[in-house]
C-alpha cells in the first residue's frame, strides 16, 4: 500500500475515532494510540498543548516524554512559533532539537491551529533517519486539522 493509500485509512479511522466522542482528552488520546501503533517506524505519537508561551505535554504513545517546552526550543517549538508543519531529517542536526528519546533519529511536527489560535502541536518521532517527507506531512494534515476542530478546546486548560 502506498503512503497515499495509507494516510487515506488512518484519516478514515481518526474520524471515526472521534466522531462521538464526548471529550477532548478521550479523542485526543484516541489519536495518539491511532498513530503511534498504525504508523510504521515510529517510536513516539502524540500532542503538546499551548500554554501561554510554552507546550504542555498532552496524550501521546511511546516512551516518558519532555512535560513542557518553551515555543523557543526543538522541533515542537519551531512549529509553534511559525505555525507551520517541520519535518526533520536528522533530529541531531537540528539546532535546539529536544531529546527525549534517544532512539528517534527523525521528526515531524504539525501545528494545530483554529480561527488564526494555535491550540498546539501533533509530534511523531522516528528511530529512523529521514523516515518522514512531504507525503507524510500532506497526509498527517487532515488528522492535525481534524485534531484542531474538536469540541472542547474553548473550555480546555493543560497542565
């Protein structure tokens, strides 16, 4: 199956997920779990949530991760102050990069952002180098945006 093909599944399977869904935390985990054990070649899924000036560790899958990181610093940092989609061939090239993993070799990161607010941020990480490209970030958006219009985030306040 091609990554086209693939991304197309797991968008079906993240709206299905969250479509009744009653919370923000239970779709956003829901998510998380979706693409941590449906991604192949990932070591870490999951969401740091807007906090002020910083991101606040939200639902993931994979190992204990950093709890909070300023928008100034790594990848998750970077998406969030530009408000675009990172993706990093070489974690270990990229200046500030985080690590709270060190197995992940390479990164991708989308911002997720609602009438002009960034809300925050979907991570996935790799063991391998190179593993994510522009195929993944144009099909991991539906799931951001997905993630980004969920009920719940007006009244939501991380850590």
């Amino acid at each position: 199956m091609h990554k086209k093909e693939q991304y197309a599944l797991l968008c079906a399977q993240a709206e299905a997920l969250v479509q009744n869904s009653p919370a923000l935390v239970c779709s956003l985990s829901n998510l998380a779990a979706l693409l941590y054990r449906r991604m192949e070649d990932v070591n870490w899924a999951g969401f740091y949530l807007a906090r002020g000036e910083e991101l606040v560790l939200g639902p993931f899958g994979g190992l204990p991760a950093c709890m909070r990181i300023p928008f100034a610093k790594g990848v998750c940092g970077a998406a969030a102050t530009r408000r675009e989609t990172v993706v990093v061939p070489d974690v270990h090239a990229f200046p500030g990069h985080i690590a709270c993993d060190c197995a992940s070799r390479s990164e991708i990161v989308l911002p997720l952002v609602r009438d002009g607010r960034l809300l925050g941020v979907l991570d996935i990480d790799s063991p391998l180098p190179a593993r994510f490209d522009g195929q993944d970030a144009e099909g991991l958006a539906p799931i951001a945006q997905l993630a980004a219009q969920l009920n719940g985030w007006d009244t939501f306040q991380p850590g």
